[in-house]
C-alpha cells in the first residue's frame, strides 16, 4: 500500500515537474499580452533615451520583456530608498536590452535587485601571497552576485541611462555579469550553443584582452576603459555596454569581438 502511495506520489511529481515549463510559459504569455501602462511608456520616454534607439519590433519586444521582468523579480529598497515604478521600469529596460531576440528564461538564477540611492560601501577581505589579510570597506555603484541579487546604485543607474552613448551602463554591466553567472562563476564566457561557439569565443576574446593590455601598457586609449583587463569576467561585462552604447568604435577597435557579440546577443546595435 506504501508503496503503491509513494509511486502515486512519484507519478504526480513527474507530470508536474514535466508541465512546469509550460505552465511557467503560459503564465509568460497572459503577462505579456496585457496593455503596457501610459505610465511605464513615459518612464521609458524620459528615463531611458535609448530605447528610441531600438526599431520598432525590437521596441515591442522590449516592453514584453518589461512585463514578465517585472512581473518575476522582486526590487528592495536599501540605505533608505523606497522603490516606485520609476526605478523599477528604469532599470527593467536596461536589463531586458540583453535579452532582445534571444529565447530567454529571464535571469533564472535572478531573485532580487537591491537598489541603494547611490554608490554603496561593501567589506571586503584580501590575503596576500604573505598570508597578511587585510580587511577594509570599498565604494561600490553596482554588484552582481551568483546567489540570486543584483546591487545597484539609483543614482549611477540614471546616470547611466541618461547617457547613453558614453560606454558606461552599470545595469548592462551587472547584468551581463548575470548572464556569465549562468554557467558557473563570472569568467567571461556566458552559455554559448556549441563547442566550436566556445573555441571561437575564447581565441577572439583572448586576443582583445591581450591587446587591450597592450594598449594600456604603452598608454594608448581605447574605446574599453582599463577596468575591463581586471578579469576575463570584468571584460566581457565593459565590453557588453560598450557594444551597445559605442557600437561604431567598438567594431572599428576590437572588429572581432564585436562580432561575437552581435552573433551572442543576436543584434546589430550598428544598424540603429
Ligand atoms: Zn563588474
């Protein structure tokens, strides 16, 4: 009779966890098909120039993917900010720009996006080669953790909303540090569909990573700010908001890179 019960049991957890995808999909649909608020269309307009930028089908898609983003993740208020529409459209909008035309389960690993109303302080903790641990506090304006959060700064995400063609975005760089985290830790090399993509991917991002040490090494500028040669993980993540706020220098510096992005996110900011 148990075990009859628990085979029973063991049935019914197995058609539900078969059903979940659809069910999850199901519910995506409803989401997306409701109206998108007059409310949210004017923060898009005032807070987040660039998705002018986006044609018209990209447009559409985006306010989508607006709707499920919001629908799913939870936003926190912290240091004293409480969250309004405006940060959570805001901030919506850039995050769901990474996942234009691609098929996408919205950040899986994403709970909850904290937001602070600006640059925050975090402990941290280094050992060096002697063994000496040194502890201290480090200003922050975003932070991305495998654990399910995002950390952001309100105040820097305006920033880097507003200015939306001078390569710094602290919601497209957290949020690509989110898309690396996807397939273990942040070592620049986000899900890709193959291992041929894989071997491609690091022999060209080996490459600009080298030659953007280089540059830096003889003083030479370049369109991806030094921070970017910290770690394959920090590369990808500046190289993500310069292939969407500076296409035209990034293709001209690092023309590889740039199409290994286009082909990763599946657009051609070039062509807007
Ligand atoms: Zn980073």
């Amino acid at each position: 009779m148990a075990f009859l019960l628990l085979a029973v049991l063991a049935l019914g957890l197995a058609v539900w966890i078969g059903m979940w995808p659809s069910l999850v999909e199901r519910r995506r649909s409803a989401v997306r098909a409701r109206p998108f608020p007059d409310a949210w269309r004017e923060i898009l307009r005032w807070r987040v120039p660039y998705f002018r930028r986006l044609p018209a089908d990209l447009q559409l898609q985006l306010k989508q993917h607006i709707q499920v983003f919001l629908d799913e993740k939870s936003f926190v208020g912290c240091g004293g900010l409480e969250i309004n529409d405006v940060i959570r459209v805001t901030i919506a909008a850039q995050a769901c720009l990474l996942l234009l035309n691609r098929p996408t389960d919205y950040y899986p690993g994403l709970h909850e996006i904290l937001v602070y109303p600006a640059a925050f302080e975090v402990p941290t903790r280094q050992i060096d080669a002697s063994g000496l641990v040194t502890e201290k506090r480090e200003g922050r304006v975003g932070e991305s953790w495998a654990r399910g959060q995002v950390v952001l700064s309100w105040h820097d995400t305006v920033e880097g909303a507003a200015e939306h063609e001078d390569g710094h975005n602290v919601v497209l760089h957290e949020f690509a540090h989110q898309l690396d985290q996807e397939t273990g830790s942040a070592n620049g090399a986000p899900a890709l569909p193959s291992r041929r993509r894989y071997r491609e991917w690091s022999s060209v991002f080996n490459a600009a990573y080298a030659q953007l040490q280089a540059r830096l090494g003889v003083g030479e500028p370049s369109v991806l700010r030094a921070y970017a040669a910290t770690s394959p993980g920090e590369f990808f993540a500046v190289a993500t908001e310069v292939f969407f706020e500076l296409p035209a220098t990034l293709q001209e510096e690092y023309p590889a890179l740039y199409e290994q992005l286009a082909r990763y996110y599946r657009l051609d900011p070039l062509s807007w």
